[in-house]
C-alpha cells in the first residue's frame, strides 16, 4: 500500500524552500536513501515527512507521527534519562513484550538496562533504534543510521532493514552511497 | 562569642519550645512549597509551550512577580484575609493557613519562571523525538520534566530558600502568636528587639542548619553530576 | 491536566475549611503585656477552666487598636487611656472595665547624678534629670511609655536637650540595655526592670507619684466576630472582675510583684479613671 504520495514538494524552514523534490511515492516495503552534499536537505526532508516540519509548498500525503505512523530517529540518537529499557518501553507505549522484541531485534540485551550516560556512541544508537522500531512504525526514518553504529549494530540494523514490513527511509551522506540495495533520491542543494 | 556558646547550648537541651517553634516554620515553608510545586510546575510547562503576545506577556509578569517583597505580600493578603476585608469570612489571618498561602504566594512564581526556563532550554531533539514516537499528553509532560529535572530541583530548592528564611509575610499574616505561629524567623526578629542575644543567635543557626541540610540532599540525590 | 487540577483543588478546600474554631479566642495587646510574661502565666488558668484556646497578639499599641477596630481579635487588652477613649468616642465599645496597673519607675545608675531619690513628684524629678544635664534614654517609639515620657515633660515644662537625649525607637528590653550601657536615665516599667535585672546594671530611684500609674484594661468592640463573643465574654469577665485578679495579685518576677489588681471602690469603666493610692 502506499505510504507517502508527494508532487511538487518544497520542504524548508519558515517560507525558504531548501530543496525541491517534483514527485514520488513511498510504498510499503520500500527502501529508500536519500542522499546529497551537505546542506542539500537530506534531514530536512526526513523531518518533513515525519510530520515535525510542516512542508513549504507542493503537496504531500504522509503517515502521521506516533505509534504505527511516522517515526523519526536523530543522527546523533537522542535519548531520554534513564535506561535504555525505559526508553524502549516510551517507543512501545508501555508493550513490554513489543519493547524486548524490538531490544532484542536490535542486540542491545546486553546494555539495555545501564543508564544511557555509560552507554557508547553505538550502543546508543541501538537504543533509539530499537525505541522507534517498537513504536512499530508503517514510515521508519532515519538521519544517517550508519554513521555511529558498531559491527554488531549494523549487522542487527541490516536484519531490521531486511524484514522490517514497512518502509524505511535512511538519509546517507553522499561520500557513503555506494553498494546499496536500496533505491536512491539524490538531492541537488538549491 | 559567648552568646553562641549559650545559643549551642540551647539547641542541644533539646529546649520544647525551640524544636515547636522549628516544626511550625518546617510546617509552613513545606506546605507552601508543595501547593506552588502542584500549581507552578505545570503552569510553568504550559507557558514554556504557549505562543503568542499574551502568553509572553504572561511569561514577564511571572518573572516579574518572583522579585516581591515579602512585606508587601504580607500587607496585600493582610488586608484580603481581615476581618473587615473581602475574604474575612474566611476567618484565616493569625493563622498557619494564612502564612503558608502568603508563601504559596511568595514561592509559585520561582517555581513557576524557572521550571519555564528549564523546559525551553531543553534541546529540540528532545521535543522532536517525544512528538515522533506520538507520546501521549502526560507522557511528554513526566518525561520532559523528567529530563528538565535537575533544573526543576534547582527551582524548587530556591523557592524553599526563599519561603523558609523569610520573614515579612509569616509576621504580618501570623501575628507571631506563642504556640501558633511562631517561626524560626519571626521569632529571631522578637527576641532581637527584645535583646534576647542567646536565643536569636540559637534560633539563627538552627534555621541556617536545616537550609543547608536540604540543599546538601537535594544536591547528592539530584544535582548530582555521572562519575 | 485534570489529574494535576484535583490535588490541588483537594488542597483549596482543605485550606478553607482549616479556620479555627469559635473555642479559640485572639486577643491583641501590648509586647511590653506579653514580655512581662503575666499572660504566660495566668492564661493557662482560664483555659483549663473553659476549654478556650487564648491566642494573644502582641504588638505596639497603635496596631493593637488597629487589630481590634478591624474585627481581626475579639478583645483588647492595653494600657493607653488615650486610644482607649477614642473607642468610645468612635461608639465601638460594647465592655470595658479597668483590669490591673503597674507602675512606671525613674531608673537610673546607681551613683545617681541627677540627685532624682529626693524628688517631690515626677515631674520634679525631670526637672532634675533636664537640669543636670544627665543623659536620658526614651523608647521614642510612641508607644505607651513613650506618650508617658512626654505627658511629663509637658508637667515639668522641659525636655532633656538633643545632646542629653538617646531615642532607640524599640522596645523597653532594647532601650534597657542601652540605659545601662550608657550609664543614663530611663522610665521603664516594674516589670521588665525585674525580668532585666542581672542583664543591666540599672536600679530603681523614684517612683510613688500618681502620675506614674500604668492603667491596663479589657475591651471588647462591636466589631468582634459573634461567633466569639461568649468566649470573649467569658475571659473579659475573668480577668477583669472573676478568678483572674486574685492570678494576677500572685504573680511575681524575681521574687517581687509587679501588677496590681484594680482596688475595690474605685471606678472601672473609664479609661482616665486611676487609683489614687499606691503600695509601696
């Protein structure tokens, strides 16, 4: 089914359009990687369509925000105080059974319950992954997923994205896009 | 140097009335922190979120209103809760009812101005990433506080400073009354003008005492830096 | 939001609901009353008798007034002939009787310059301490002693000179000590003399003359809360004609009395009235 449907889609900050994309459409199952120079909007884009920045011109049909929607995962992964289990169970609305799924789908077993502030850079990312995965999202989008993952991660990460029923759409910097299965959306900067 | 013999002296007899007298001010200060915790911590929340010329009016008058003097508080409810005022029906003033609403007064805008700060100051991925996982109304506002909650003790804390070791509105609204309400500080001022050295010295470092225990518990529970 | 609206709206009507009892009684008066500590000791007598919580407010004379005027204490217990009369005059007074009387006593060191031992009559007396140039320290803080400072050297028609003069605008406690420190004059009260006696090296020299008698009397107003009014009744009643005098005939400091209850014979609803005699 189809996910996301835009045309003529501005996306930006205020009224200043960053860049412009003239059509296409996200469907269940895809995979998508956005990717450009910096600059280029390739965050812009994710937040857009995550529904967290409204879209400057065009039109765009997208799943909302929250649970079974649109879900959003920051670069540098944001999370909440506490431990890493109890950031997971905030992705599965209090499911504990979908928050051990999603911990043990991403490996994070083994550190999910330390305080976030010991954690490492990687460690941390399997966490807010695994926290947007249990929000058991149809739109899974991700700002540069690989950058900070360690070998155990990517390896879980690429499980997720191998099974994962819904779409999922990672931004990639542009010296990073090579040997990808996914489909490619290429930003040019305005 | 020997009145603070005779004030340690007195504070170890375990004197009755000294410890009553303790108990009325920890009474007061800590019901007046609770109602400006329960009515400031979500207003501050809300303004933190509001938009608009009206909300960031509001926001001023907040900030503006935690530097009241506690004399005029005192004055203004004084005249509200006599008997001959709008509220003496009520039948409040000389009471601990009365101080701790003069303090409730004194407190919710330093409850209420900082909790506001520390909400905004929170970093935008914190928002983004409650909005994207579509959390629930309360859930955001417990986890946003949550992560606000170093800020917020240090709200709290200085409003308990500020209730505690005043003196104008637990005066004017308590009448010092023997037995009633007497606090650490009102009592300080009478035996001061009585010429009581021994005892305000007493009483002086008592109050100075419990002020710095609950900033030292608050700083090891919640201040507290990751090692 | 409602979960937060709840407990506090819990905690609103608490508050409300927390307004003392008609059994507690406040009474404003005077911080010299409450300092001498008569109230401490005789109260407790009335309140086992009668079940009723006396809270007393003790404050300078004028806000004491104020406090009764406004409805906000039941009953008056002062020691000011001058505001008192002004209650009459304003139709405030429902009961008033003349309760007990101290005297003012001319303090001084006990080398005592001024030569004020021999004095025929108070005024007399602050004619001698103006005269020698002694040092003379007032409350000057419009208090009851204050306004007795000042009647009496209206009598002697003279003032102590600026330069003689040491106005501490505070209590009799206060301005105690700082007579003894400075080693001056003071007109003070029986009662905290006693209470200072070991703290200051003050002794008394002359006192006896009508013109020093302390009058101390209980009003109720109009404006008193009726809930109050039997409560007030009934201490008013005690203090000034039941049980209460013979507490304050026993009442002593250091040994020494230092209240007196109002004699029989002499009138007691007037607040110019004073007893003519005095015990030595």
């Amino acid at each position: 089914m189809t996910l996301v449907t835009a045309r003529a889609l501005g996306v930006g900050y205020g009224t200043t359009v960053v860049v412009s994309i003239p059509e296409f459409v996200i469907a269940a199952g895809d995979r998508l990687a956005i990717t450009g120079a910096n600059g280029s909007g390739k965050t812009t884009l994710l937040k857009t369509l995550a529904g967290l920045l409204p879209r400057v011109a065009g039109e765009l049909s997208a799943p909302p925000p929250g649970r079974g929607g649109a879900v959003y995962v920051h670069p540098a992964p944001f999370l909440f105080v506490g431990t890493g289990d109890e950031n997971v169970l905030l992705g599965a609305h209090g499911d504990r059974e979908a928050a051990r799924r999603a911990i043990d789908a991403l490996g994070a077993a083994a550190f999910s319950r330390a305080d976030v502030r010991t954690l490492s850079h990687g460690q941390r990312q399997r966490i807010a992954l695994a926290r947007a995965i249990a929000a058991a999202p149809a739109l899974l989008l991700v700002d540069e997923p690989e950058t900070g993952l360690d070998a155990g991660g990517l390896e879980a990460w690429s499980t997720v994205v191998a099974t994962w029923p819904g779409a999922i759409a990672i931004a990639v910097p542009e010296h990073r896009i090579q040997n990808t299965e996914h489909r490619i959306l290429r930003l040019a900067a305005r | 140097m020997t009145a603070v013999f005779d004030a340690l002296r007195l504070i170890v007899s375990g004197d009755a009335e000294v410890w009553a007298i303790t108990a009325v001010s920890l009474f007061v200060s800590l019901s007046a922190l609770l109602l400006a915790t329960l009515a400031g911590v979500p207003l501050g929340y809300a303004l933190a979120h509001a938009r608009g010329r009206a909300a960031g009016a509001l926001s001023s008058i907040v900030h503006t209103l935690t530097a009241l003097p506690t004399v005029v508080v005192g004055l203004l409810l004084y005249f509200m809760l006599s008997a001959s005022g709008p509220l003496g029906w009520m039948d409040l003033l000389y009471t601990r009812v009365a101080m701790i609403v003069g303090q409730t007064v004194l407190a919710l805008p330093i409850v209420a101005a900082l909790t506001l700060v520390a909400v905004q100051r929170l970093p935008a991925a914190a928002f983004e990433t409650a909005a994207s996982l579509g959390l629930g109304r309360l859930t955001r506002l417990r986890v946003l506080l949550r992560e606000a909650h170093a800020a917020v003790a240090s709200a709290l804390l200085l409003a308990f400073a500020r209730v505690f070791t005043e003196l104008g509105a637990a005066i004017i609204l308590g009448g010092n009354i023997r037995g009633e309400t007497r606090t650490l500080t009102t009592v300080i001022a009478l035996e001061h003008t009585k010429g009581d050295d021994a005892r305000a010295l007493a009483l002086g470092l008592i109050l100075m005492a419990i002020a710095l225990a609950v900033n030292a518990g608050v700083h090891s529970r919640w201040l507290r830096k990751p090692s | 939001m409602t979960t937060r609206l709840l407990p506090a709206a819990a905690a609103l009507a608490a508050l409300v609901s927390c307004a003392p009892p008609p059994s507690v009684l406040r009474i404003a008066t005077t911080t010299s009353v409450d300092n001498s500590g008569l109230l401490e000791a005789i109260v407790p007598h009335f309140e086992r008798e009668s079940g009723v919580d006396v809270q007393a407010i003790a404050v300078g004379s004028g806000r004491a007034f104020q406090i009764a005027r406004r409805g906000d204490a039941s009953l008056l217990l002062t020691h000011e002939p001058i505001g008192e009369r002004a209650l009459f005059d304003d139709g405030l007074v429902r009961y008033y009787r003349k309760v007990m009387f101290n005297r003012f006593v001319i303090a001084g060191p006990a080398a005592n310059p001024a030569g004020v031992r021999a004095s025929e009559s108070a005024s007399d007396a602050m004619t001698r301490i103006v005269r020698s140039g002694a040092l003379f320290v007032s409350r000057g803080d419009e208090s009851g002693t204050h306004a007795r400072e000042k009647s009496l050297w209206a009598a002697a028609g003279a003032r102590p000179r600026p330069a003689h003069l040491i106005e501490t605008g505070q209590g009799m406690s206060a301005t105690l000590r700082v007579a003894s420190s400075r080693q001056g004059y003071v007109l003070t009260d029986e009662a905290t003399l006693a209470r200072l006696a070991g703290a200051v090296t003050l002794v008394a020299i002359y006192t006896g003359d009508p013109a020093l008698l302390n009058t101390y009397a209980v009003a109720i107003l109009t404006t008193a809360r009726p809930a109050r009014n039997e409560a007030a009744d009934r201490f008013a009643q005690w203090l000034a004609e039941g049980a209460g005098q013979a507490h304050i005939d026993a009442f002593r400091i250091s040994g020494r009395p230092v209240f007196f209850r109002w004699p029989d014979g002499v009138d007691r609803t007037a607040p110019e009235s004073t007893p003519a005699g005095v015990p030595r």
